[in-house]
C-alpha cells in the first residue's frame, strides 16, 4: 500500500475511536476515501487492504451492515495469502456477526478465537478484546464462555 494512502487509512481507524466526536467520525470517513483515491497496487505490495480500515471504522460508527461487507471483502482478499491478516480481518467480521446479533456470530467467532490462538502475531491476539467484549454482551453460556476464552487467547504470549 503506498505510504501516504496507508498513513490515511491508519489515521482513519484512530479518528474513529474518537467516535464521541461527530467532526473525528466526518475526519475519518473523509481519510478513507482519500486513502482509497490514492492507493495503487505496486508489483511490491498487490495486495494493500483498504478493506480492513473501512469496515474497523464502519464497526466503530455502528453501521454493522457496512462494515459487514468490507471485513468480508477483507477476509476474502488475504484467503491463502497471509494467515495474520485473514485472522485479523476474520476478528473484525465474527465481531460484527456477534454485535449484530446474527445466527453465525458464534461460529465465526470461535473459528476467530481458534485461528488466533494459532499465531504469535500480539496485535491480532490484542485485536480479540473488542470481540470478547460482543461475546460477553450476548447472554447465553455459549458465548460467555467464547468470550473468557478469547481474552485468555487476547492476554496470553504465544
């Protein structure tokens, strides 16, 4: 991903967790769309990920439905790729799934949680805290068990 557009798209995900604040939410959305004008594929980096930033942001603003549909475009894109980011993407999108409420939320989750445990990668394992936190809002057993698994996974050096 070239600099610039990358430097957008993580300025973007900072800005939305000022999500308090309408104008950061107006800053982060008008960060990725110029992230997305000027990123390219280069024969080094073919496979940037505007994807990911986009549906963290969409998620943060609580349009569930968009940010559904960029996980899972991120989740495609790193399929066979690269184990880190499909798992980082995976998180983002079993999130979404559990904060929606859908019938799939828990197993994405766990296939989540699982595909975590399997890395040394600390920011995906980080990245688990916001899905156990949609785990333990739901409140039945299941995922309240999902969700201490997944902050043991989120806590544990591998």
């Amino acid at each position: 991903m070239g600099l610039e557009a990358g430097a957008l798209a993580d300025s973007a995900t900072a800005l939305s967790r000022l999500i308090e604040y309408p104008e950061a939410a107006r800053a982060a959305d008008t960060a990725l769309v110029k992230s997305r004008e000027l990123w390219a594929p280069t024969p080094a980096d073919p496979y940037g990920d505007l994807d990911l930033p986009a549906a963290t942001v969409a998620l943060k603003r609580g349009r569930l439905d968009v940010a559904e549909q960029f996980a899972a475009a991120s989740v495609r894109r790193w399929e066979g790729v690269s184990q880190v980011r499909r798992t980082l993407s995976g998180v983002v999108l079993a999130t979404i799934h559990v904060r929606a409420g859908e019938p799939r939320g828990l197993q994405l989750a766990h296939g989540a949680v699982t595909a975590a445990a399997k890395l040394t990668s600390v920011r995906v394992r980080q990245r688990l805290v916001p899905l156990a936190d949609a785990l333990e809002a739901r409140s039945d057993g299941d995922h309240r068990d999902l969700a201490r698994m997944a902050r043991q996974v989120a806590t544990t050096r591998a």
